[in-house]
C-alpha cells in the first residue's frame, strides 16, 4: 500500500491517501505501476467513454445526426449546467424520446451557482440534470436505433447493458460472459451496473481506446470519433472548474481523460500509445485528480504554457473561507520519479 | 496502519478507510487504542468544547446573560440554517456588536435545503452563516467582557488566541507556551490556528473535560455548563441530520461528541470517565463518524431503543439517485472487538 499524495496545512501533514496506478502499452505491457493494478475495481464513471462505444458501432449516433457536443456529453460526468441540460435534451429528441424516458434518477447540479439557478426559478432538478444524463440519453439513442424496448434498460439483462458488458469484456480482456459478470457486478449512482476490473485491464483497454490497436475497423473508428469530440467539446465532459473539462481544453486529442466516482480515473495518451488507470483507495477525488495530472507530467510531453495551465491540478490548494491559503493537496515526494522510470515498481 | 472502515457497493469492497482511535481514563491511561496515538494531528472543530471555556471562565457569558442555545452553539459546527444564524445574531447584539465583527469569512449553509432559502429570497450568504459563527461569536463576547480590541482576534498573538492555547496546554498536556506552539500551527478554515495534538492527549482532555478531574473548580464548572447547554440544545452544534446534534439528542450528557473537518473526531464519556480521540489519516468524515458509532457501541452503555437509533450512524447507507441502497460505509470485521478488549491493541 502506497502513500502517494499528501494534504498539508501550514508545515504539517495532515492527512494523507494512498492509491495505486497503471500505466499499460497497447501490447498489455506494463510500462510503470505503482500498487496493487491486479485487484478488481469498479471503475464507475471513468469508462464512460467505452459505455459509449455503442451509440456509434449501432449507426445511432449517424442515425439521428448527433453533434459533437452530443457525443461529448455521452461520455460526460457533467454538472447540471443549463448548457448540459440542454444538450441532453436535443439527443432525446432527436431519437423520439423526452427526460421522461431517462432512468437515472433526479440530482441537483454539482455546484451552488447552477442550484441557486433552479432554485431563484423555482425549478426542481430532474433526470436530465444527473450528471450522467448524457451517457443515458446516448443508451436511449442506441435502443431506439436498435429496436429495443427502452424500458428498463438500466437493468443487467437488458440488451443495452448485455451489448456494453460485451464491449468491455473485449476491450478489458475481463470474462464477463455467461454468469460470470455477476460476482462482478454492483449497482452506479446511475442504477446501471458497473463491473469490478484490475487496473491494469483498464489501462490497456484505454491504451487500445486511444490507438485501435486490435480492434475492429468500426470501433477504432468509433473510439476515434468519441475521442475527436471530447477534444471539440471539452466542456460538454464535464463543466466549469472540472478537470476533465480543463485538461481535454489544454492538450485536446493528445489526452483522454476521464473521472469516476470513489478515487477512479482513466485516460489515453494516443501518441505515446498508452492507457491509465488510477484507483484512490479511499475514493477521494482530490487524490486521484492529483495521481491523474502526475502521470500526464510523467508521460505527456508538454510545452511551458502547457505545464503552467496544469499547475491548477498538479497541486489542489485547499483555500479558507476568508481567501487565505492554507494547505494544499499533493503529490508525495519521490512519486513522480517512481513514475518516470516507466517501469514497474 | 489499520484499514478500519471499507465502503461497500454490492457484494464488494469498492473503498476503505485507515484510521487511529484513543480511548483515555481521567488519569490519562490508555484503557484502549488502535493505530497511531502518538503522532501529532490537526483537531480543527473537534476541540470547540475546549475553545469555548474562557467564554464561560472569563464571566462573559453570565455578563451578556446568554442562553442555553448560545452556549450550545459556541461549541458547534453548524448548518447555517435560519435558526443557528438567529442564535449567533443575538450573541453578537448581547455583547454590543454585529455580525460585521465576525472575522471566520461568509460560507454557504451546508445543505442545499437552506442554500435554497437565500437563493429564493436573494440573500448573499454572510460570515454568520460559517459553520463556526457560533464559536466566533463566543470568541467576541469574551474579548468584549475582558475589553480586549476585538479586531483580529483570530490571529495567533491576539489576546483571545493567546487564551485559548493556554487552555489547551492545561488541558492536553501538550507544551504550547512561548514559540513552542508555532512548529505546531497551521490555519483552520476560519482563521484561527489550529494545533496539532496526539490523540492521546486530546482524548485525556476530554476524559478531564467530562469528568472535571484535576481542573480548578472554575474551570470543571465551565465544562459542565458547556456539556449540560449541548445536551439541553443539541440542534445548535450541528443541525439537521447530523452526526453530533442525531447522537447527542439520543443520549444527551451520556456523550459529548465532536466532528472536526479531515476527519478528526473528539468525544467523553463522563459517566465511564473516558475522553476519545479517532483521527482518518485520509480526512472522510463518512470514516470517521462509523468509527466514532464504534466507539459508542464498545463503550457506552445503551438500551435496545438507544442502539436501534444509533444505527443509522453506526453504518452510512449509500443510496443512490433512483433511491437503491447499493452499498454502506461500515467497520471493518473484527475492530469493534479489538475496541472492546479494553486495552491497547
């Protein structure tokens, strides 16, 4: 178990998170980790991109004439924002459906400044307001393109939720055919399933996400174009002050990275052709942005301005109710050069 | 190190927690622990018991006549819902001043329930609606009855501070005179330095707090009247579903209990004679609360009644947007009989 990124507050430690990462080529190799990348994880909302797979390999995304903005948001942890919402909405549309078909349940924006919004309207937040109400709208796309019966499809057995257990056995080398998902399997803040995987098959099959390697013309293509519009529409992935949306706005097509609930983050470097997986083991997010952003420093080559514009992530400074700054969240020392020894440690 | 809380999703672990817990007699014996209680730790809000005895040792708090309620919040980390504002107002107006005094910065009440009611009526929030106003507030009015300067009595060398690591010295036993309280300092949310402290110690000052056991008269009275105002008030230290002000209205001056932010938690047991300090080294108060559940569970004895409303705490349920219970933050296996043994382990 590995200590790696420290919260500080004047001089001292005050708490700390350890975490594991994994960083695999597109042959599966490994080329550096640090702690355990064999124990099952649930990768939640960091394989987003991968759940989206299907919205184009179906022709959906074609069928109903998706912008790029709308194939950005379905693979978005988003924050409710107006702009997101109505996006959503423009997808279900486009595919015969309404909010009404969403089954994600209600939530309230991520942040006060778009609640304060709904609340001066008196406006109560709904489906379309989850922060995956875009991957959402992108299955209800893919079961009317396919003739699916779109209720219910949240649910393990549904055709929607068996195609995308299929993708990401494919893409992640897990078994996951027959029963042997469910020993896997838990229940997403979304109600869809999310399936426990090591590290270190996340990483390769983001490796392969960002290059095609081994995969069918029409999924490479698929990844690539799911790749092209994240890198067009950053803020569709996430919204104002997200690191998902920050970063893709920085490097565009040359990082794909994405954040998952409990401590998980995934990304891409299509051309150093390599996929991550990050796991905070404690589940806190200002850890695994921080693990996130140091393996970027350690593989992503990067201008000046390019690692400035990063420094906002690199370090989260924990910042007091009367401005001052009093801590900061951050890589332990000697972690980056585990990393950059691009070997496993 | 001890993995003391894992988070569930389905039948898996998804997360898990490390933490230290010290559980000290009057006399400062260890009558149990796990993990570090040695290393100094941050108590940031869990000590705001301490904080507030020279609001009542000073004779500040019979001077402005307050009331069960002001003392109860002087300890707290509140919501900011309507009623904790109105409570820290009416201090203020008791001891000659306005919220404009305040020096802990505005923050947005904790929920978006009470968020809600400022965005509907268009009010900005204000530094009385800080979860710490009420300490605050205390903090004036006995720099008020004392005639110190108010202005920047959340700095280190003002005579408020000065006062306040006077009390904690006496009561932690921790040396915090001279310069040997600035290699110990860092900034709280609200301003003020924050010390750090063994566990041990800090649960040997509660044990004394709860039991006034080698404290001067004045002082043991002081504690009593703070542990009597929480009981008869518990709503005032934290508000609507919350940990502190949920236990303490159960169990009323059977248990004064604390959270503190990072994940730092203090408490006493008066009528066991025991003061309990429980840190989680990666700061989740989701951890931490679990552990202070434990804690009350091993120690504390409770009807059948009294442990069915503790449940609630004892085990966090997620529950997910659709209103599914997909997993829970709960003690590991095998630690609350590790507690239980009642010695160090």
């Amino acid at each position: 178990m590995s200590v790696l990124v420290e919260v500080t507050r004047g001089f001292r430690v005050e708490s700390w998170h350890m975490g594991a990462i994994a960083v695999v080529d597109t042959d599966g190799n490994m080329v550096s980790s640090i702690g355990d990348v064999e124990s099952p994880v649930f990768p939640r909302s960091a394989i987003k991109g991968l759940q989206a797979l299907p919205l184009i390999e179906s022709g959906a995304a074609d069928a109903f004439d998706l912008s790029t903005q709308a194939l950005s948001i379905s693979c978005a942890s988003h924050n409710g924002e107006e702009i997101h919402v109505d996006t959503v909405k423009s997808m279900l549309s486009a595919c015969g459906l309404t909010e009404d078909a969403l089954e994600c349940g209600a939530q309230s924006p991520k942040f006060e400044y778009d609640q304060a919004i709904l609340h001066r309207n008196g406006v109560q937040p709904t489906a379309a307001h989850n922060n995956c109400s875009g991957k959402h709208a992108g299955f209800l796309c893919f079961a009317q393109k396919a003739g699916f019966d779109h209720q219910g499809y949240v649910k393990a057995g549904h055709p929607v939720q068996r195609e995308i257990r299929s993708v990401l056995a494919q893409m992640t080398g897990v078994a996951l055919d027959g029963d042997a998902w469910m020993d896997l399997c838990g229940t997403d803040g979304c109600s869809i399933p999310t399936y426990a995987i090591p590290l270190q098959n996340l990483a390769h099959a983001f490796a392969r996400f960002g290059t095609g390697t081994d995969l069918s013309p029409t999924r490479a293509d698929a990844a690539k174009r799911l790749r092209h519009a994240v890198a067009k529409a950053p803020y569709m992935v996430a919204g104002h002050d997200r690191f998902c949306s920050d970063v893709m706005g920085i490097f565009a097509e040359r990082a794909f990275v994405k954040t998952g609930a409990e401590g998980v983050f995934c990304a891409t470097l299509p051309d150093q052709g390599l996929g991550v997986a990050v796991k905070c083991w404690d589940g806190a997010s200002r850890a695994s942005e921080v693990l996130m952003a140091a393996v970027l420093d350690a593989f992503l080559p990067m201008s000046e301005g390019e690692a400035v514009a990063m420094e906002k992530w690199r370090s989260n400074k924990l910042i007091n109710w009367n401005g001052l700054h009093v801590g900061d969240v951050k890589l332990v020392d000697g972690a980056l050069s585990h990393l950059m020894q691009k070997k496993t440690v």
